[in-house]
C-alpha cells in the first residue's frame, strides 16, 4: 500500500536551529532484512530499539525516521518531562485514583530512565529537575487551580502555594495573580535529548535518517520502501504516532492536532537583570489552552500557545505568520521589561491525541505492534510506552506492561466533516475561553 502522507514540518524549530548541526544522515539505501523495524524516531521509537537492541544484543535492530532526529514532533515540544497525570480523576470512580497512581509510577520510571542515560552518556541538553508552576491570571484559571489542588491532595502529591509577589519574585514576571509549583517535573531542551538519545544507542542499532516509507506491504514478511532502499522485516514496531493512519492502523480513531512555539535570542547581562527571578523554569496555563512558557538553561524566553486541528500534518507559512504575531503579544503582556527581545524563531509541531485520551499500545497484526497517540505527553509516555512495547514484542512480562496492556484504546472518531467541524470548534470556543491566560 502507499504511504498517503508523509512528515512535512517546517524548517524554523528554535530548539533544533541552537544546536551544532547534526553529522551527517544515513538513510536507507539498497536492500536490507531485519529481524525487528523500529518506524519512527522519537522518544517511543528511540526507547524502543534501545529496549531491542537490549533484550537481543547480538542481533541488529532498525530503526527509521523520516527526517533527523529531533527535527520531527520530539524535538518540537515545551520541552517538560512530567511526573503527574495529565489529567486527574475527579473521584475514585472505577479505580481512577489506582490509574492516576500507575501513572505516576510510570512517568517516574520513564524519568528515572532518561537521567541515568544523559548521566551515562554525559547528554548535554539542558536537564533541570525544576519542577514546574501552574499558574493562573483569571478567577476562571484560580478554580481550575483549586481543582488542581484537590487532586494533588488526593494523589498526596507534594507541592508549594505562591500568590502574585511570590511567584514574581521566582519568574520576574509579574503577570500571573497565583500558581501551585510542583517539584517532580523535568525541563530540558527536547531536540538535544532526542539527538543525544539517538547519538548513544547500542552498536546493533542501525539507525536511518531522511528515510520516508513511501510503501508497505504486510504479510509474513513485510517489505518497507523508502525512495532509496527497501527493508525486509519480520516484525514491525510502529513509533510514529498519528502517521501510524498512514499505514492502514487506527483510521478514524486518533486526532492530529498542531501546537506552536517560538523562542527567543539569548537574553544578555542587562535583560537577566531586567528580567529577575530565577532561570531554567516552566510555566504551565491553569487553562489548557493558555499559554506556556520556558526560560532556559542557556537563557532564551519560549512561548507556547495556540493550538488548530491539522488533518494533514502540516500549517501552511502565512497561518504560522499570524500565530507569531500572537506569540509576540503574549510575550510582550509578560514580559515588558525587555522590549528589545525578537522571538527569533517559530514553529509548529504535530501531536496525536484520542477522544477518549487514550493511547493505542500493543498488537495491531500478527507482527504489527505499536506505541502511538501519546495525547500531548510524549516525552515520559513515550519513552516507558517505548520500552514496554519493545518488552512485550520479547514476551516480557512486568506490572507495568499488564497496566499499559489494560487500559482501553483510542475511541472511534465522527465521520467527516463532522470531526474536523466538531474538533475546530471545541478549539476556537476553548481559546475564548481561556481570555487573558492566553
């Protein structure tokens, strides 16, 4: 079959652009066989073939992106990998608390994973265990930090109350009235995690870049084309998220949903100064659709908001124009003190989620498996999903494979035009709402 749509992100992500540029790709190029793919190079594929690589160390291993590592969604997001549910039961209905607690189990393991490889293998990319602030500018935004609350005490999870001074005193910024700090949480700048990840993976990992899969055929065999080479498998592991549609799995069920950042220049001496507080810190909205924002390690200013409903994966250059312009409101409602700070880059990133927020994990086919729709936490889901999927492709067994292996699957979606009229709307209404959190 033919591969419909193909990764098409633009070429402005701040994160990847502050880096040194990459050695050079190896794509796929002339006829290979495989035991076990790897389709897909983000957090969940890199996990993956590691695991692999792991359990059969005298085996190789692929594993194939369409673009560099890092340049895709991984290396597009806020850059939080975070320890608590994403979103909270509001009861102990049906075990809801027991599954917010494994949750929190497995976010904790993913984490616990990645600081041992970036301590391993000496990954400079900006690891900060900060923890992160919610923070709320509406009374609407304070109840939803109250809920917040509820459920951190629920969970007996720690945190620390700040209202406006003390959290000014923290961020500079004096332009939230309140926020809740939670300590569990990890910045980092997501591009050099995912292409430090890729630079230490174990020798029989065969790693090919700027490979697209144009075809796929299935069967006791499946036979994987990109423009240059072909690869022969036994088993595929499907890693790259709402592209798995692409190749014939969960159509009708997962939802691409476009997110933007942008990211300053450096700050200099004087803008630090200006600026105050702390460095290296995260800002998440009490509003999911508000803004959030990042002062990094190497001290540039990122702002995160707005959020469409992209079926094709991709925003066209004058859509992501206007979103800038939006960024830089936002900044400059923040930050005033530093008027003569550019947001010198921007960019938009896909992300997969379900109606029901729920991941597909497991079997698809008889030699078909995957990790995919992370709902918008990709870094921590996808690196344990990525793991325990490489796990129960060797017939591993664990408490934490049986819970990923019981919980339901992505929900089936309306039929279009319904869902694209359905989720644009809900989006539009919920960026209203959200007011000056925004």
């Amino acid at each position: 079959m033919k591969v419909g749509i193909l990764p098409n992100d633009d070429d402005s992500c701040g994160w990847y652009h502050s880096l040194p540029p990459p050695p050079p790709a190896t794509p796929l190029a002339g006829e290979h066989g495989f035991d076990h793919v790897v389709l897909g190079a983000g957090f969940a594929g890199l996990a993956a073939a590691r695991q692999l690589a792991q359990h059969y160390p005298d085996r190789e291993v692929a594993l194939v992106d369409a673009q560099r590592v890092g340049y895709g969604a991984s290396g597009r997001n806020s850059g939080f990998i975070i320890d608590l549910p994403h979103s909270f039961a509001d009861a102990d209905h049906g075990g809801a608390m027991a599954r917010d607690r494994a949750e929190m189990r497995l976010n904790s393991f993913a984490i616990d994973t990645l600081r041992g490889l970036v301590e391993t293998h000496d990954i400079d990319c900006q690891w900060g265990a900060r923890g992160k602030y919610h923070a709320a500018v509406e009374d609407k935004g304070r109840r939803d930090l109250d809920g917040f609350r509820r459920s951190l005490d629920r969970l007996g999870a720690a945190y620390r109350n700040l209202d406006a001074a003390a959290l000014s005193a923290e961020i500079g910024t004096g332009y939230y009235r309140e926020a809740i700090h939670t300590p569990g949480c990890v910045l980092i700048q997501p591009a050099a995690l995912a292409r430090g990840l890729a630079a230490s993976l174990p020798e029989n990992v065969r790693l090919f870049e700027d490979s697209p899969v144009t075809d796929i055929d299935y069967g006791a065999e499946i036979s994987l084309r990109t423009p240059h080479g072909r690869i022969r498998a036994k088993n595929l592991l499907l890693t790259n998220n709402g592209f798995a549609s692409q190749f014939g799995f969960q159509r009708g069920r997962l939802i691409p949903i476009m997110t933007f950042g942008s990211l300053s220049r450096p700050l200099n001496a004087a803008e630090q100064a200006a600026l105050g507080g702390e460095f290296d810190w995260g800002v998440i909205p009490a509003d999911h659709l508000g803004t959030t924002l990042r002062y990094t390690q190497d001290r540039r200013l990122l702002v995160r908001h707005t959020v469409t409903y992209a079926p094709q994966f991709h925003w066209k250059a004058a859509g992501l124009a206007r979103i800038r312009e939006h960024h830089k409101q936002a900044f400059r409602a923040r930050f005033p003190m530093l008027p003569e700070v550019t947001l010198d880059h921007s960019w938009g990133g896909v992300l997969t989620m379900s109606r029901n927020a729920a991941p597909c994990f497991g079997r698809l086919a008889d030699n078909v498996t995957a990790a995919v729709c992370q709902n918008g936490v990709g870094v921590a889901k996808g690196t344990y999903s990525g793991m325990l999927l490489a796990d129960y492709v060797v017939g591993a067994t664990s408490e934490m494979l049986s819970h990923l292996l019981a919980l339901p699957r992505p929900a089936r979606n309306l039929p279009q035009p319904l869902l694209g009229l359905g989720v644009r709307a809900k989006i539009a209404w919920d960026q209203v709402r959200a007011g000056r959190e925004r």
